[in-house]
C-alpha cells in the first residue's frame, strides 16, 4: 500500500531464533546438505550467518554446489502423551533475506514432514499451498516438484497454513537450468526466518511515526566552524540490492541515491483490547495442553514471549496486505517490557512502541 497508511499490523516473529535463544534447539539442529547429503562448503561465511537476524551478514555458497538443501529440526517434547506435538512447529512464513536467487538462476521448494527423511511431505511452495507477498513468481519443474523462481534478487516472503506433521521444515535450492546444473552464481543468503506471524487490532488514529537520523555527533573546531562526524546513515547495504529492495541487476547496493536514510520508530496504542486476545489461559501450561500457553496465539505469548522482550528482532508491517517492499523491516521494541491497562471487564488498553533494527 506504501505512503505510511496503517490498517492491520503484523508482526513476523521468527521461531528459529526464538529456538536457539532459549536453547531448546542449537545450530547442530539446523542441517546444510547437498543432495548426496554431505555437508555444504561455504565460500564465504557460515551456517550461522543466516540466522543471525542481521541481513547484512551473509553466507556464500558455491555455484558448483548444484542442488542443496537446509533443514530445521522443531523437536519434541520428551516424555509428553503426544512426543512429536505440532504446536511446536506451527509455522506460517518464510522470509529469505539478502538473497540473489534471480542473479544465480536459483529456484527453491519449501516442505514440512514429521520424518527427517522427506518420505512423504507436504510441499508448501506448491501454488494451492502459499501465498506470495514480496518476489515469489512460482515455476513448476514437474507435476510433483513444485519450486519458487523469485523474479529479483533481494528478499522474498510467502506465507502459508500448515499446523500438522511439521517437525521437520526443508528448503531445497536447486537451479533452473536443472536439478544437474550449476547456478549462474554462487548463492548468497544474509537471513532466513520462518515462524509465525501475529495479526493486532487496528490501532488508535494517534499513530506517531519518527524518522531518526542517529549516529551523528556534530563537532566544533577552534573557530566554530561545525563538522558532522557520523557512524552511519542508516541500514548497512546488502550484497546485491539496497536494503528491504528488490532488482533483476547486480550491484544494486551502490546506487545510494536510492537509499532511504535514518531509522524508522513506530508508537502504537489499542483500545478496547479483550482479554482472550491479550492474556493466554495458563501462563505456565503443563506440556500436554500447549493451546494453554505457548500455542494460545494472543499477543502476549505468541508476540512478547518469542521474541522475549528487547532480545529479539521481527519483521514488520503496518498493513498485514502489503505487498510493497517498503512497508516492511525489521524492528524491536523500543521498551524492554508489556503493559496493558484494564479498562472495564475483561477489556484492556495497551501500546506498541518499536524502532527499526539491524
């Protein structure tokens, strides 16, 4: 929609770095393959720059690497009456940040199974199965192998609903001269997220939305003459393209003239928020009843709680059908804290204050 215009806010909140913060799962979770299933070789950075939440770091890997795939691994809870419990792995979205899949020629397959194998999954990027947000043009390589051919390089975002046999989630890249072929350039990836995202209410008129330009210290000399010195202008470029843009070309981060300075801060209120929305039914559910808690969907578990106040980023939209790049970034709170204020009977007020993150 663009010019700042709010409707619906939406939050993506990332599950994986979620995970490996509270240190339910670890980056030996998280598998990085080629086909034959030895072990990917990275020309540049690492299995963990690309969950990093930082877009800007990125990992590069070789051209020649064919077809390759990352695999996330939910787990279970041990000891549970229902050991695999979906609730653990409901996810919604995929986010692929910092990428030049247009430049490499590269397609990629998204799919979710209970069996690490892939045996018999349910493929996400399949047209019926996802929505497409920002760059997820679709091609179809064979009546069951189902890929996305994103149109720029950049990022990419789809969404999709899926709440069952899902522990494990896999990305497989491949190219589009075929499954045999070397890219048409090494792949980059600055950030992977997938998780699910959470829909607020609309907000109150009063929405007041800063553009701050940090990060500079003005200086005076002997004669009073003042000098800026600053640290940054804003959000480090990508490999290929300014950030959160999109580009069918190559070195796109040089063009600076395009680029959009200063950091972004939101501050939100809701009125008349009901309890149901707004506080789960247990905040300490035993593990058998994950709808108490940690699968309740309110704004307090499935927002505050995963991105555990202050530590975590989300990507972000002001109108959850957006469609334009802009509309979008990542974000963290700019109060390390939730509050809500009761109104009348099971009726609450509370805000939303978050500034731009990298």
């Amino acid at each position: 929609m663009g010019y700042n215009r709010t409707t619906t806010p939406r939050a993506y909140v990332d599950l994986v770095s979620y995970h490996l913060a509270n240190g339910f799962r670890t980056l030996d979770n998280i598998n990085i393959k080629e086909d034959d299933n030895t072990a990917v070789t990275f020309n540049a950075g690492s299995k963990a720059d690309m969950f990093d939440m930082k877009p800007a770091n990125f990992a590069q890997i070789a051209r020649a690497t064919q077809k390759f795939y990352i695999q996330f691994d939910f787990g279970e809870f041990t000891g549970s009456t229902d050991p695999t419990t979906d609730a653990l792995s409901e996810t919604n979205f995929l986010a692929i940040l910092n990428h030049n899949l247009h430049s490499s020629n590269a397609l990629f397959k998204v799919e979710v199974d209970d069996d690490i194998n892939m045996n018999s999954p349910q493929i996400l990027s399949d047209s019926g199965n996802h929505t497409k947000i920002i760059n997820a043009t679709q091609e179809t390589t064979s009546a069951n192998d189902t890929f996305i051919d994103p149109a720029d390089n950049g990022w990419t975002l789809i969404r999709w609903t899926r709440e069952t046999d899902n522990r494990f989630l896999r990305i497989t890249f491949k190219s589009n001269a075929g499954t045999n072929e070397d890219f048409s350039a090494d792949i980059i990836i600055g950030s992977i997220m997938f998780g699910k995202f959470i829909d607020f209410q609309s907000p109150n008129v009063n929405i007041d939305t800063q553009i701050m330009y940090d990060g500079t210290d003005l200086l005076q000399s002997t004669g009073g003459a003042t000098f800026a010195n600053s640290k940054y202008f804003g959000e480090p470029t990508w490999n290929n393209t300014l950030p959160w843009n999109l580009s069918i070309a190559d070195n796109q981060n040089t063009y600076a003239f395009n680029r959009r300075h200063g950091r972004v801060k939101h501050s939100m209120n809701f009125d008349y928020v009901t309890d149901t929305n707004l506080f789960s039914p247990n905040w300490f559910a035993d593990h058998d009843t994950p709808a108490d808690w940690y699968d309740s969907g309110t704004i307090h578990s499935s927002f505050y709680n995963k991105i555990i106040g202050q530590h975590l980023p989300f990507l972000f939209t002001l109108d959850s059908t957006s469609t334009t790049t802009g509309d979008y970034g990542l974000y963290r709170l700019v109060e390390n804290g939730f509050s809500a204020r009761q109104v009348a009977p099971r009726i609450w007020n509370t805000n939303l204050d978050i500034i731009e993150s990298w």
